[in-house]
C-alpha cells in the first residue's frame, strides 16, 4: 500500500509541475496577444513565480500550484471574450486540472466498506 502512495505521490508532484508551466505558457500568450490591459494577468504570473521555491515538498508545490489555479481563473475570464483561438485552449486546461481531482474522488473508498 505504501509503495502504491508512493508512485502516486510521484506522479502527483509530475503532474503539478507540468499543469503549472502549462497554465503560464497560456498566460502568457494572453500578456504577449494584447490581452492584459489591466495586467491581472502579469500580477498573477509574478505571483506564481514568487511562490516557485525550486524544490519538490508537498508544500511548497501544493502553494505555487493553489497561485497557478488563481492564475487559471484570470485567464479563462479573459479567454471568454478573446475568441475561439482562446477559448478552446482554456477549457482544455480546466478540463486538464478537474480531471484528476474527479478521478481521485471517483476512487475514494471507506476503508472497511466495499
């Protein structure tokens, strides 16, 4: 069972890391389109960035990744009224970023009950 986490964990923290650099390439297609005129978006990005310390703890992923959902958030505000080009792209992120937690609520089990 452990060794089970273990792998999970593992591919948790992957997953994490991709999602996050996925989410600010998004972004930043929307700064360099035009799309940032209020510069919420760069805010984030920076925010996102400043929690990045570099290492693998739980903790500290689980902090730049809670900013790159905020970051999320801004960009699929800002995708809706962008175009298809847009759009399209931002819901495949949601999408990317809801799909695992389903998956992990799909598979949540007492233990003891069947």
């Amino acid at each position: 069972m452990l060794d089970q986490l273990g792998r999970r964990v593992d591919c948790e923290i992957s997953y994490m890391i991709e999602e996050i650099a996925e989410i600010d390439r998004f972004a930043q297609r929307l700064v360099e389109d035009g799309f940032d005129q209020d510069e919420r978006i760069s805010g984030a990005r920076e925010r996102v960035a400043s929690a990045r310390t570099g290492t693998f703890l739980a903790q500290n992923l689980r902090h730049e990744y809670d900013r790159a959902g905020e970051l999320l958030s801004l960009c699929l505000d800002m995708a809706i009224g962008a175009g298809e080009q847009y759009t399209g792209p931002a819901e495949a992120l949601l999408a990317r970023r809801v799909e695992p937690e389903m998956e992990l609520l799909g598979s949540f089990h007492i233990v003891g009950k069947s």
